[in-house]
C-alpha cells in the first residue's frame, strides 16, 4: 500500500473532517470537535496552537457540563473551542450566598449540593414560615443608562420559581424550574437554559436606568411573591453573575472582588501558504455583540495584510482581504442565529473575493486586490487590524491553498 495513500488519509487517523477538506486542497484543518488535525499536509495530534488568556475560564460540553480550565490554557471541549472577548462579573461572592449577600425570611445553607462544575459548592436558599416575601439580595454601585445582564444557576429543590430583578423591584422575570419557563413585565429580555441534573441558567438583560439592586426571590408558583414556607422547600443556587454587556458569558467566578476574565487570544503559525487562498470555519455563535465580531483570520503577523472571515454589526457573514491596492469584501445576505451551527468559507483571488455560508453566495468582489504579504499567522475567533473577538464555539477551521470554485464553496459549506 503506497505512502501517499497514508498521507492523504485515507488509512491516517485523522478525523473524516479533516479528510474531507483535505481532498478540497486544505493545508491546515483544525478539528476542534474531534481533537484532530492537519498540519502542512500531515496528520498530527499537536494542534500547533498559542494560548494567552491571563485568567481562568469556563466551557460547556456537548451534554452541558461546566468544565473549568486553568490560566492560558485553550478551552476545548467536544463542542469546540471557546473564543471570548474579556468580560468582568460586577457581583461579588458569586457562589457564595451565605456571604456579603442579605438574605430576607429564608436561611441559606453553603455548600449543600453540587453545582454544575461538579464540585460541591452549590447553596441552598429556604424560605421560612413567615407569611411575607423571600428573597436574598446583592446591592451595587453601577452607572446608569447601562445595558446588564444578571446571570445565574438554579435548581428547584422543593420550590420551583426564581424571580429576578436588577433595579430594586420595579421589573421583573420569573422563572418555572419545572416548566422551563420564563415571563413577566420584565422590561428587558430573558432567557432559562437547561443544564444536566435540574439545573438551568438563567438571565435578564435589561437596560438599567436607576441606582442597581439584584434581588433573587423564591416562590412556589409564578402568581404570588407572598407565602408561608415550610422551612424545607428551597432552590439551589450557584454561579450568580453581572455584565455590563447585552448577553451572558461564560460564567466567571468571584469572591471579595470583581473579577475580568481575559480575552482568549489564539493562535497559529502558519508555513508555505501564499494567494490566492480559501479559508473555511464552522462555529456557533454564544451572543450578539451588536458589532463586528471575529471568526478566523490569516495574516502576515502584523494584522495589516490579513484575509478573515467575521460576521457584521448586522450579523451577515463576510470575507474580506486587506493589505493590497484595493479591499476585498463579499457578504452573504441573511443573519447569523446565535446557537445555530454556522459553515462559512470564502475565497481570496486578484479581482475575485467570494463568500459562502450554508450554500448560498454573496456577491462576488471583482475588483478586489490580495494582500501584499503571505499569511504566517492564524488567528482564532479574532479579526481585523486590532483584536475584535467573537463570542463562539470555532468547532473547525481550515486553509485551502487554492481557490475554490462557487460550487465549491457551496458544497463545503451545505
């Protein structure tokens, strides 16, 4: 059996991804989803990648497990890799409600549980029997007119209703645990998401134009704050966050201070490419940043000769080149659902950048010049001549050192 049979994949263990791609003219394919990849034509479990994020972070599995990892370490999980730009949680204590928060006719119980990272760090918050309202809350200092998003965790354990409000009880959302439900004349938006063994994420983005309380009350039903407990029946809480930013993040855990979590810088040197080029990049987008965000990007190290795919302020996907005579755009029509696994690939040529996402066609640019330099350097979740990230799972990503076809392109990305 001849060595070019082994090189090309066919018996590599390479994922079929990679293989795929690779019999499209791919160079360079990153899987994040099946940990495997294609270095300079060859097969390799080494993914070549530069991680700098100065400060912990957080991903989610495909079945919703919260996995924590260390300081300028890459989060891949087998849903991807996780790019983020950097985010602060405003709240302090945030797994911690025995401590700095009040809690009012309930009693909370640290630790009793486990949270869903795993660890046994989830509280427990019990209403009492007095016939009133129960609640615990976190005051802050926050400037007004400013867009937040309050975040956290919750589990039905007897009770099965978490009410939220971020501007001292003027608005609300409730949330049913048990209906995977949420309403209320919130003023703003909200979402409840499932997570394994009961728990759910919950959010209320809203803008805030008053002096910031958070309040969290527990209630048996979504009609009535007001009722006598049992001193039994409570929620589970765990992972209670503040963002001055018009989605949630990854969770980001604090203590006696706020707490940034840095922006995933990642990247990848790149050898023996040069235009024209294709790029390729499969992702899910975790939120609306309402402007332009990175997907994937070569360029020749200083950003100024660069080839990406991102997507707009408005949510199309674009490819655009830069750092020749004239820049090259091509922008598909339509918008880019956050959640929805989205393929996107382009094609940077003299007189031709092209763009694909799910099998349609932008227009092509016909007066597009290439950038002047070859790429050296791969860029993940990241774009453009300064840092704009993307808030998204890069489930694969590839350079093509060849121009595809528009039928190409559409087939790569159907």
């Amino acid at each position: 059996m001849s060595l070019l049979w082994l090189k090309r994949g066919w018996l590599t263990p390479g994922s079929q991804t990679l293989r795929t791609l690779e019999r499209f003219g791919a160079s360079d394919v990153w899987d994040f989803v099946d940990n495997s990849y294609l270095r300079a034509g060859v097969v390799t479990t080494n993914a070549g990648l530069t991680v700098t994020r100065a400060s912990t972070g957080y991903a989610e599995t495909s079945d919703g497990r919260l996995v924590e990892f260390g300081s300028g370490v890459l989060r891949r999980t087998d849903k991807g890799v996780l790019v983020e730009g950097a985010r602060t949680n405003l709240l302090l204590r945030s797994q911690e409600f025995d401590t700095f928060w009040i809690a009012t006719a309930g009693a909370v119980t640290a630790n009793a549980i486990a949270a869903p990272d795993g660890t046994t760090t989830a509280d427990t918050f019990v209403p009492n029997n007095t016939n009133t309202d129960h609640r615990i809350r976190q005051d802050q200092s926050i400037s007004l007119s400013t867009t937040l998003t309050f975040s956290i965790y919750a589990k039905a354990a007897g009770y099965g209703v978490v009410w939220i409000t971020m501007d001292g009880g003027s608005s609300y959302y409730w949330f049913d645990l048990n209906a995977a439900t949420t309403g209320g004349p919130g003023g703003g938006s909200s979402t409840i998401t499932a997570f394994p063994d009961g728990w759910y994420r919950l959010t209320y983005t809203k803008a805030i134009g008053a002096a910031n309380a958070n309040f969290i009350w527990v209630s048996p039903t979504t009609s009535s704050l007001t009722f006598s407990g049992d001193g039994v029946s409570g929620v589970a809480l765990w992972g209670a966050q503040v963002e001055a930013a018009p989605f949630a993040s990854s969770y980001i855990a604090t203590a006696a201070s706020t707490v940034t979590r840095a922006a995933d810088e990642v990247t990848a040197s790149l050898t023996g490419v040069a235009y024209p080029v294709s790029l390729f990049a499969e992702f899910v987008r975790n939120g609306d940043t309402n402007a332009a965000e990175g997907v994937f990007q070569v360029d020749a190290s200083s950003r100024a000769q660069r080839a990406n795919i991102s997507f707009s302020s408005s949510d199309t996907l674009s490819v655009t080149a830069r750092g020749g005579a004239n820049d090259g755009d091509a922008t598909v029509t339509g918008a880019i659902s956050v959640g929805a696994i989205t393929k996107g690939a382009g094609r940077i040529v003299v007189d031709d950048v092209q763009a694909a996402r799910a099998g349609t066609l932008a227009t092509a640019d016909t007066t597009a010049s290439v950038p002047t330099s070859a790429p050296d350097t791969v860029r993940f979740g990241d774009f453009g001549s300064t840092a704009n990230y993307g808030f998204l799972y890069l489930r694969r990503a590839a350079v093509i050192s060849t121009a595809l076809t528009d039928a190409q392109l559409q087939a790569i990305t159907s």
